[in-house]
C-alpha cells in the first residue's frame, strides 16, 4: 500500500475499509462451560479433613485459618491452598536399623547403618547403638513454615543428641545400669533444641533397641564382661555368707546380753525380797522370839521333809521295827 498520498492520518483510516471480525458463539456451549467452571470451583475449593488431621490453610502463601475434622470450602482456583497435616498419628524414625516389614514376625533390613549407629563412649569404647524415637506433631502451623523438612530435623537432631549423651556415659552405664536414664536424658535434650526452632513437634518417646560392641572385639569384650560377672557372683556369695553369719551372731550376742540382764534383775529383785523378809522376821522375832523360832522351824522341817523321801517315824514304846513296816507296800511307810 502507497502511504505517500494520504496527506493527513485521517485521509488513511477514511480510505482504509477496516473489517473487524465478529466472534459468533454457539449457545449450545455455554452450558458446557458453565459446568466446566462449577466442576473446577467445586474440585479447587472443597475439600475434607481426615480425622486424626487439622486442615491448614493458605492464601497466596500466607496462613489464614486452621480447620478441624470434616468437609470445609475454600477459594477455588488455587487462591487459597490446603495443607493436611496429621496431629494424632505418632511418627517413628529408626536409627542404626531399618524395619522392612512390620507384624507379628518383624523383619528387618540387613543392611548395617554404622554411620548412624557406631558411637564413642565416655571411657573410649565403641559400640553399635540402635534406638528409635516417636514424635507427633503440636503445632501444625509451626510445623509448616517454621522449619524445613521436619523429618530430617529431627533425624539429624536425634543422632547429635544421642552421640552427645552417649559420649557422657562409660561402655557399661550404656550396656546396662543407666539405659533408662539415657532415654530419658536423650529426649529431653531433643524436646528442649526442637523448641529452640520453634518446630511444632512434640517427642512422644525415645528407647534404646539395642546396644552391642562392634563384632570384631565381641569375645574380648564377653570374656570382660564374664569375668566381670564371676567377680558379681563372689562378691554376692560373700555378702549371702555374711548374712547369714553376722546376723545369727548379733542375734545371739543379744540373747545373752538379755539374759544376762534378766539374771541380774532377778537376783536383785531376790536379794531384795530375801533383804525385806529377813528384816520382815526379825522385826516379828524381836516382838516374840519363841513363836516366831518355832515357826521358823516348822518352815525349815517342811520344806526339808519334802526333799527327803521315805521317812520312817520310830516309836521309843516299841521294842522291834519290824511292826512300823508295811512289807506290803513297796513304797514303805512314813
């Protein structure tokens, strides 16, 4: 087209004969569309939340509101996003071992994760630790934009944390007496770091599964542990021996002191008793000496009698023994 004999910009759109096309649309397609539109609103803006989740959402990034178990709406169209997160489920992460298949008969990975599990002592011994901790979620908005990656997190927390705490206790604190203290002292820590950030994650539990030497030193180690063991062994059989020894001895050392006192009480108590009867009769003889001297005598002939046995009373009228005896009676006569 020659643009040189328009002389005004005018003269070119009078001359031009513009066409523009008109869009025709077929009524038949707007129902089409519009269930298209209430399908995607519907599929982009209802959504439902499971029961041991919260519903956490978005606009445009940003969080807005938290829902709890149910069908709930939403912005359509991405404009506002959904996050389900699981607050009742308690997750597990295993270190040193992996677990292939759960059930009555549990199988394992045979794997061996020695950078996890091999640790250093407080004395400088090695050994293959194997634990697992158990975490839920209690902050799910914490959870989501506090920290990157809760899992790893915590995996890479737990086995700082474990290393540490290992590395303060001896082979045999590890191995036996202290296991429940390190659980103990290992979640602690963990739940006081995981706070620090802010995660959201509550540590539910943290257990020991299994803590052994490394193979190599395995019969050094059980030769130590059963000589250790024998020295356990004697030393509980001396302490069963003095048990039985000391105590028997303090217990009849006790009898004797007792019956020692309970001799000196009573031969106090008699020699008081003879005292005040002594004073008892001389005090009576002084009133009247004949009587109280015969009664004396009767006293004394009585209780002597009764320790003499047969006695034989001798008649100065008779002029033969042979009539006091009853020869008929064994046991003579008195």
């Amino acid at each position: 087209m020659d643009f040189d004999k328009f002389d005004k910009p005018e003269d070119f759109f009078k001359g031009v004969n513009l066409k523009i096309p008109r869009l025709k649309f077929n009524k038949g397609l707007i129902p089409i569309i519009l269930i298209v539109a209430v399908v995607v609103v519907l599929l982009t803006g209802i959504y439902s939340t499971g029961p041991d989740e919260v519903g956490v959402i978005r606009r445009f990034g940003r969080y807005v509101r938290t829902t709890q178990p149910g069908l709930h709406i939403k912005l359509p169209f991405n404009i506002e996003k959904l996050n389900n997160v699981k607050v009742k489920y308690v997750f597990k992460e295993e270190f040193g071992f992996r677990t292939t298949k759960p059930g009555i008969v549990t199988q394992y990975s045979q794997r061996e994760y020695f950078d996890e599990s091999l640790m250093l002592t407080g004395d400088l011994n090695v050994l293959i630790v194997e634990w697992i901790v158990q975490f839920k979620v209690k902050d799910p908005v914490k959870l989501l934009f506090k920290i990157r990656n809760p899992e790893k997190t915590v995996r890479n927390i737990s086995e700082a944390v474990m290393r540490q705490v290992v590395g303060n206790h001896s082979v045999n604190e590890v191995l036996t007496t202290r296991r429940v203290e390190i659980n103990m002292e290992v979640q602690t820590q963990l739940q006081e770091i995981l706070d620090s950030y802010d995660s959201g994650v509550q540590i539910v539990t943290v257990k020991l599964q299994d803590v052994n030497p490394p193979d190599p030193v395995k019969p050094s180690f059980n030769e130590v542990n059963e000589a250790k063991q024998e020295k356990e062994k004697m030393i509980n059989q001396a302490w069963e021996a003095y048990n039985k020894v000391i105590p028997k001895a303090r217990g009849e050392a006790e009898k004797t002191i007792r019956e020692a006192e309970g001799y000196a009480l009573n031969r106090i108590n008699t020699a008081k008793g003879d005292a005040a009867r002594f004073i008892s009769i001389w005090n009576e003889y002084k009133n009247s000496a004949d009587v109280t001297r015969k009664r004396m005598y009767l006293e004394a002939m009585d209780k002597i009698l009764i320790k003499a046995g047969n006695k034989f009373i001798v008649d100065p009228s008779q002029k033969g023994i042979l009539p006091l005896l009853n020869l008929n009676d064994q046991g003579g006569a008195e």
